[in-house]
C-alpha cells in the first residue's frame, strides 16, 4: 500500500468516525412512554409489559403465558414462531428450560432481562405497538446483549396481553420464546 492509499484510508476512517459521534450527539435516546404513562390505557400496556419480563426473570411459565394472547406470534430473523394456546407456550418453556438459558453459549450467564425503553409507536382501543429495547444481564447485572423489538399488544376480554413481537435477539434454544 503507497503512504498516498494509508493516509487516505486514515482520513476515511477518522471522517467516519466524526460522523459517527456527530449522528449519536444528535440522536438522543429514545424517549421511554413507560416513565410516566400519558393515560390510563398506556399505563396499562406498559403493566403488561412489565408482567411478560417480571414473570420471564422469575421463570415462572404460567405467569409468562398469562402474559400473553394465543394464538401468539415471535418473529425473530427468518424464524417465525406460533403458539396457539397457554398450554403449548408452557410446554415448550417450561422452568427448566427456563433455568438452563444461563449456560446458552450465546449468552453465557444470561440471568435477567430489563427494558432499556419501550415507546408506544401507535394505538387504538383493543390495540398498542410497542417500540423497545431490552437487554441481556448476567449475575452482576452487566450487559450481555441488548435488543430493539416490537411488542404488539390487545385487549381481549377486558385483559391487555401480548399478541405478537419481533426482536433480533434469536432464538436461544429450540422451540423456547426468547
């Protein structure tokens, strides 16, 4: 490589990075619509958002399909999962399952999840899209991965539950929601 191609390469990638730090300067966080609920129903939503993790972190299979609506739907990549009912969900995440995501060699020590923020996207009366992001925290509490996702939310019955959601964080284990 001549010095004339190592100094422009240079000069890219110090350009890139200015632009980089530019864009995050003038990028603030997304706002988190669960801090303080502009009305009822999206303080209900945000509960319910808080249900599906809580009932996640605690391992509780029955409160994690209570959380959601059946038939429920997670895309994740090209991966499309459905369950149709409470039963289905629990049978293919069960306690056990639930404990072992700690040794997912994808996410070693993986032991609790938390919302970063969550931004209601859109709503009408039986329906809310949730904009979101999540992270993957280890024993200390340090970040092992985070993820943007969706969460579509209804009312069905007079109960808000999740219908549907779409993330980038993969499966990590067969047939398993998360």
């Amino acid at each position: 490589m001549t010095h004339f191609m190592r100094r422009a390469t240079f000069l890219t990638v110090i350009a890139l990075a200015s632009a980089c730090n530019v864009a995050a300067k003038d990028n603030p966080p997304p706002r988190d619509d669960c801090s303080a609920p502009a009305n009822q129903q999206i303080a209900e939503g945000c509960n319910t958002l808080t249900k599906f993790i809580d009932a996640f972190n605690a391992k509780d299979p029955e409160a994690f399909a209570a959380s959601n609506h059946y038939p429920h739907i997670r895309i994740t990549g090209p991966n499309v999962q459905t369950w149709q009912t409470a039963e289905d969900y629990m049978r293919d995440n069960t306690k056990e399952q639930m404990e072992s995501r700690e040794n997912n060699p994808k996410f070693k020590g993986w032991k609790a999840s938390r919302w970063d923020w969550r931004r209601l996207d859109g709503m009408s009366e039986n329906t809310m899209h949730f904009t979101t992001m999540f992270s993957r925290l280890n024993g200390e509490g340090e970040v092992l991965g985070a993820f943007e996702s969706l969460y579509i939310l209804t009312k069905k019955d007079g109960k808000w539950g999740v219908q549907a959601r779409s993330s980038f964080a993969g499966v990590a284990g067969k047939n398993t929601a998360y």
